[in-house]
C-alpha cells in the first residue's frame, strides 16, 4: 500500500502548524507600535518643517518681487500686511496675509493668510510695511519670524531683508514663537 501524501506535510513527521502563534503576535504588535512611536513624531515635524519653509519662501518671493519690480517701474513699491488683499493695513498682523503694491496702489501679487497656528512676526520695529525704493538704496531694514504658535513648535524660520533688498532665510530652533506687538501710537 503506498502512502498518501497531503500538501503541506512534507516533512513527514506531523502538519505543519498554520498562523501565528499569541507570542509571535504579541512580539510583531509591540514592534508596530515602537516603530509608530517613533515615526509620528518625526513625521509630524517633518511635516511642519516644510509649511514653515514654504511660507518663509512665500515672503522672500514677495521681497524678490518688490525689489525687481521697483527696478524695473522705477518707482518705490511697497510690501505690507494686508487681511484683505487690497490696501495695506497699518499696524496689521502678517500672519493675515500680504500684497507687493505700487506708489499709486495697484496691487501687483497678494499672499493670502496663514494657516491658524501659524504666525509671522516683524521683530525688528514691528513693522506693517517694508518700502523697495526704485534706487534699492534705502529699503527699510526688516526681520520677520515665521513660525507655530499654537501649539508652539520648535522650529522656526527667521527671514532678514537687508538695506539693499537682498533676502535671506534662517533655520533656528528656539521654538519661541513671539507674540505680535501692539503698534506704538
């Protein structure tokens, strides 16, 4: 008589055992759950990490677009804090948003708010306005804060418009996210 052989008992001393055990299942749910301990976090700062960046972007483009436009119009062309996108607002909070207008009003790129939690900050004068004069000799000297109010992140970006325009973008990590200050009288 020959024996007959069912799949999956090749080894000829028993079935072989389908499944996981309850340790085998134990052990693979706590591996799971160290690696979504430590991805998550990272992950999130990561994420948080590029909207920052994105939006200092958007003001250093907006700087960009000032300072050439001011070149090529000759005439002063202004950046400031604008909620509504038309006029500037004095004393505004740039988080609200911002547009790049010419001397007669004319709005040539508006930056619409910033997502909530997120805050930017003139933290040299509280400035409501950075002016790009057609010589770009002269432009108001300005440093602005871009960051995470609520709940405070620990990144931030610090962007810096020089006396000549120029525009730069720094990476720190103080995680203090400035108030905005009341405008002066």
């Amino acid at each position: 008589m020959t024996a007959v052989r069912r799949p999956g008992n090749e080894g000829g001393r028993g079935a072989i055992p389908r499944g996981f055990t309850l340790v085998e299942l134990m052990v693979t749910l706590l591996v799971l759950a160290i690696l979504l301990g430590v991805a998550v976090p990272s992950f999130r700062d990561a994420a948080l990490s590029s909207r920052l960046t994105a939006y200092a972007n958007d003001l250093v483009a907006s700087a960009q677009i000032a300072r050439s436009e001011a070149i090529k119009r000759n005439v002063d062309i202004t950046l400031c804090a604008s909620a509504g996108g038309l006029a500037c607002d004095a004393g505004g909070a740039w988080e609200g948003g911002w547009i790049v207008r010419t001397e007669g009003g004319v709005v040539l790129q508006r930056q619409p708010a910033l997502s909530d939690g997120f805050r930017v900050t003139e933290t040299i004068g509280n400035l409501s306005e950075v002016v790009f004069p057609a010589t770009v000799v002269g432009v108001t000297r300005a440093s602005f804060t871009v960051c995470r109010g609520s709940p405070v992140g620990k990144q931030e970006r610090v962007v810096t418009i020089g006396v000549s325009g120029n525009t730069s973008v720094t990476r720190t990590t103080e995680g203090d996210c400035p108030e905005p200050e009341e405008p002066g009288p």
